[in-house]
C-alpha cells in the first residue's frame, strides 16, 4: 500500500475527479479531497486544495506519481509526492 499526497488542486475538484485521474495508472483504494469544516463543526467547505490517493500497488503508484505531477486538472497544475507519515503527538497536561 501507498499514500500520495496530492498538492495544488483547484477548489473544484471532486474526490471522483481525482480518484479517476489515478485509476488511469491502477487499481485506487481511495481518494480523498480535505476541506475545511464548517462554523460550528457541521458539514464541509470548501476545498483545501490538496489530497490523498492510496494505492495498494506500490509499482502503480510510483508511475502514477510519475505520470501525473505537475499534470493539469481544472486548470491548475497538481503536484504528487509520496506522502509523509504522521508524527505522533505529544499529549498536552
């Protein structure tokens, strides 16, 4: 399994917009654009303008990373990278 991080995506672009961009180069497990939450913590907002894809081929998912950097979706030029895991977080007293 691997996570992408997909970076620079225009406030318009649906998870199936992305998630159908990267089956283009495999088989995709999931596909997820973030947005903000809205006042009160209800429902979502607009886009971040960036995203995850994980892919369980990790062959798939480097020649998608490969193919797909810097490639234009609604007019803007996304950026794909391996993602970082997360550090762990240190508990507050």
């Amino acid at each position: 399994m691997m996570n992408l991080y997909v970076g620079n995506l225009a406030p318009q672009t649906t998870q199936e917009e992305l998630r159908k961009a990267f089956q283009a180069h495999g088989e995709v497990s999931s596909a997820t654009v973030l947005t903000t939450q809205m006042k009160g913590g209800r429902g979502t907002g607009p886009s971040r303008g960036k995203g995850f894809v994980a892919m369980p081929d990790p062959a798939q998912a480097r020649a998608a990373l490969a193919a797909l950097d810097r490639r234009e979706i609604n007019g803007r030029a996304m950026t794909v990278e391996i993602a970082r895991p997360v550090p762990p977080r240190r508990h507050r007293r």
